[in-house]
C-alpha cells in the first residue's frame, strides 16, 4: 500500500476533519530550536510541514522572518486565519523542494522526514541542506525507536512501519541519524520527549 502521509488528500481530510488537532501551543522541539536560534542570531528561516503554524508563531514573535511549505491548502487557510497573511507559505509536498531560490538561515522541520521513504528523506535533507545559506543551521526532529507504536502494525522494510490508516513511519536510532545526516553537518542529537520520544537533530553548514 502507498503512503497515504505523503498524499495532499490525506493532509487535506485530516486538516478538515480535526481542525487545529495538535492545538496552538507549540512543541517542546521548537521552544528548543526558537532558542537555538535566537542564540545564534538567525534571521530567515524555513519551515518544511509548516502545518497550520502552531510551531511558527514563537518565531515571527521573536522577530524572525518564517517561510514555510504545507501540502494541505486547509492548513495554510488555518495559518493565515490564526496567524495572520504576513508569512509567505508554498503550497507543496516537501519532495517537491525546492519552491524558491531563497537561502535560509535556519530550517526546522518537525515530525515530519520520518513519514517519508528512503530516497524522500536522503533528498529532504539534501533540499534542505541546498538551501541554507553558509554558517546556517537547521534542526529535524524525527521519532525515535523508543516508540510504543515501533514494531506495530505492517512491517514495510527496516525500521518502517505501516502504523495505522495508510500512515508509514521510519523510526530512527543514533546510527541511522548519523548514517543519514552525516554529510549535511551533523554535530548533536538530543533525546527528546514531547508525546511520543524523539530525536532533536543539529546539522551546520559550514
């Protein structure tokens, strides 16, 4: 079975059914990652999956500029009804990168490389590592091993899992992290839990 978490239609209906589902606070990772930013004085960043822009928000009001990219045309409508229509957002599936020339220097994606195949997630991170600007940073958060879902429902090649509704998730370790984001700069992983343990994953171009 294809995976429905990389079709505009699943995004769409799940978007329309559940409405602001993960609610408007934002995640542990990106109050985390809004720091490391705010740190390293960052300025423009990009947000792949933006959603409906629960995690952008602490950002914009941090005075960073936030780009974002969001295959669900009812969670950009969300975004701008929440947030306001300042932000631009390509309306997009993340495989499709890139949708701008722009380079970023910053790029947090959350929850969301582990929903994509092998080749999806080597050309995400090579996407996303093309268009940072040089000396940027960019942050992943990926669901760990640690999972209760890891190992449940249909076994679909190593550590991926057809878990419910079509959805199929990579669940990753310290070595398939190093394996994939080794040559995009990595240099931190930080155990992580939010509702479900993940991974906080630093890469720097440098």
């Amino acid at each position: 079975m294809a995976n429905e978490a990389g079709k505009p239609e699943f995004w769409e209906s799940a978007f329309e059914e559940k409405q602001e589902m993960w609610g408007f606070e934002p995640s542990k990772s990106a109050l985390l990652t809004r720091d490391f930013f705010v740190e390293k004085s960052l300025k423009n960043i990009l947000i792949p999956g933006i959603g409906y822009g629960r995690n952008a928000q602490i950002f914009k009001e941090s005075g960073i500029t936030v780009t974002g990219i969001e295959i669900s045309k009812t969670a950009i409508e969300m975004a701008e009804k929440h947030y306001g229509t300042d932000m631009v957002i390509h309306h997009g599936s993340v495989t499709d990168m890139p949708f701008d020339q722009n380079q970023y220097d910053g790029i947090f994606c959350y929850a969301l490389i582990h929903l994509l195949d092998s080749s999806e997630r080597e050309k995400l991170i090579r996407d996303c590592y093309d268009q940072l600007s040089d000396d940027g940073y960019m942050v992943f958060t990926v669901i760990s091993k640690a999972a209760h879902t890891y190992g449940q429902g249909k076994h679909i090649s190593k550590d991926r899992y057809e878990i419910f509704d079509g959805v199929q998730m990579f669940f990753y370790d310290e070595e398939s992290i190093k394996s994939e984001f080794s040559k995009a700069g990595l240099f931190e992983i930080t155990s992580i839990n939010e509702s479900q343990p993940f991974f906080l994953i630093k890469c720097h171009k440098n």
